[in-house]
C-alpha cells in the first residue's frame, strides 16, 4: 500500500524520468553484455592462434634440428666444384691442345 501511495504521488514527470532511467539502465546492461560476448569471443580466437604460433614454432625447431649438417653439405658441395673446376680446366688444355 505504501508503494501505491508513492506511486500515486508522482508527477507525470516524474513517472517519465523514472521510465527513461529504467529503460537507460536496460540499455547500458544490453551493451555490457554484449562487450563481454565480445571479449570472451576475441580471447578464444587469441587462444587458438597462440596455439597455431606455438605449434608453428615446434615446427621450426623440428625442421633445424639438422642444421649443424649445414657446414658439412657445404665443405662437400665446395669439394665437388673444385673437382669439377680441376675437370674444366684439365679438358680445356686437352682440348685446346688437339684443336691447334
């Protein structure tokens, strides 16, 4: 009874101030739910990409682990081209020879 003579006891304007505050507050709830979906969505897709960073780099890890092989390849790759330069040259005076 009390809440009824209080209601009574507003104004128009009054009942339209309370009414515009309510639907505000409704309002403001709507957008603080809604940036909060938003921020759990964006931390899942951050959650998935570290995922993919730290399984990308797994990778790299795996695909170096022969990379102390590297300088060995390259001494046998230089040992071949200095064969095939003493060939060149072997058979350029060979044949600059039968030439003449």
């Amino acid at each position: 009874m009390h809440t009824l003579a209080i209601a009574a006891a507003m104004n128009s304007s009054e009942h339209t101030a309370w009414l515009v505050a309510i639907i505000l507050g409704f309002v403001v709830v709507l957008a603080v739910a809604a940036l909060l979906s938003l921020l759990i969505y964006f931390i899942k897709v951050i959650d998935r990409r570290v995922v993919e960073v730290r399984d990308t780099l797994g990778a790299a890890t795996a695909n170096t682990a022969n990379a102390a092989l590297v300088p060995q390849v390259a001494d046998g790759v230089e040992a071949v081209l200095a064969e095939g330069l003493k060939h060149h040259l072997f058979l350029g005076r060979v044949l600059g020879k039968v030439k003449s």
